[in-house]
C-alpha cells in the first residue's frame, strides 16, 4: 500500500485542464492540442521575451521626455508621471518572470493573453496620460509630446505585432488622450494634427 501511494503521488497526472505541458496533449485522450493553440503557445513565448526589454527602453525615453517638457509643466506633475511609469514597468517584469518560472502549456494560453493585455494595457494607460499631464501652452513642446507617443504607439506596433490585440491594448490608451486634447484646442493646425494622429 505504502508503494502504491508513493506511486501515486509521484507519477504525472494527465486528466487536468492543461494536460501534458511537455507534449501539447490534451487531457486523457492523447490527441495533440491543434495547431493554431500551439502557434499562440509559441506566439505568448515571444511576446513575453519581448515586453521586458521595450519597458526598460522605454523607462529611459520617459525621463528623457519629462525632462524635456518639464519647463512647461509643474514638477510635481512631471515627477508623478514617470513614478507611474516605474510602477507600471515593474509590474510588467514581474509578470512576464512570472510567466518564465511557470512555463504554462497550451492549455493554459488563454490566462495568460488575458495577463499580458491587461499588462500592456496599463503600459498604455500610464504613456498615454503624458497627453495630459505634460500638455502645456506651449505649441513647440506640444508637438514634441505628440511626436513621442507617436513613436511610443509605432514601437508597440513593431512589438505587439505577433498578436494583433496587443497592439490594440497598447495603442489605444497611448493615443487617445493626446488626440482628444489637440483637438480640444479646437484650432486648424492642432484639428490637423489630432486628425494625422488618428489616421496613423
């Protein structure tokens, strides 16, 4: 009996959700999991890998953009903007470590795409609130901001680009502030540019 339950405990289970992380098989019946689930079992591999090393980028493009705007804004506001950033950016470490240490199989690809969009849909949110919080009256460092989360949405396209909502959750909190603030300017050239934005 004692080696039986030693048998037991040590021997692999097959029967839960995620079945077998080694193979891609589903649970009991053997059959491999189809293709499309092990394209996105590869496709959240990637995409982990890369959101650590475009967060920490863009950690230095942040202090580089506050820096430059900070003559316009107070710095209080400046200097909370980029804590939110450094927040945001550790917790997308922590995530994507997270999902290196479980090694999740294809079975369990759906909670982890939910992980990663939330992640980088707070990413998002914490760029695209420059559009507001570094928005001044000053026309030059307006378009240097709106030229910045431009390049920030392009690089998340470029990043996000293995997995389409990703890039959606990204962009579309990192765009929508500064579009909707040059466009409450409510001028031709500002209307003009809000406008280029969204087209891009």
């Amino acid at each position: 009996k004692l080696l039986m339950l030693v048998t037991t405990a040590t021997t692999p289970s097959f029967d839960s959700p995620t079945g077998d992380r080694m193979t891609g098989r589903l649970p009991s019946e053997g059959a491999p999991f189809p293709r499309e689930v092990l394209i996105r079992t590869q496709q959240l591999a990637i995409a982990y890998k890369i959101v650590p090393g475009a967060v920490s980028v863009g950690v230095g493009g942040a202090v580089v953009l506050a820096f430059g705007l900070s003559r316009g804004v107070p710095t209080k506001s400046a200097l909370m903007w980029l804590v939110a950033i450094f927040a945001v950016t550790l917790v997308s470490w922590c995530i994507c470590y997270w999902h290196k240490r479980s090694a999740p199989g294809p079975g369990e690809n759906q909670v982890w795409v939910v992980r990663l969009i939330v992640t980088v849909f707070a990413m998002g949110l914490a760029w695209g609130s420059a559009g507001i919080v570094l928005f001044d009256d000053d026309s030059g460092r307006q378009l240097l901001l709106a030229f910045a989360l431009l390049m920030v949405s392009l690089s998340g396209v470029a990043g996000g680009s293995i997995y389409f909502p990703f890039v959606v959750a990204f962009n579309t909190p990192v765009l929508a502030p500064i579009i909707a603030r040059m466009a409450l300017v409510a001028d031709q050239d500002h209307l003009l540019i809000a406008a280029g934005i969204f087209l891009i």
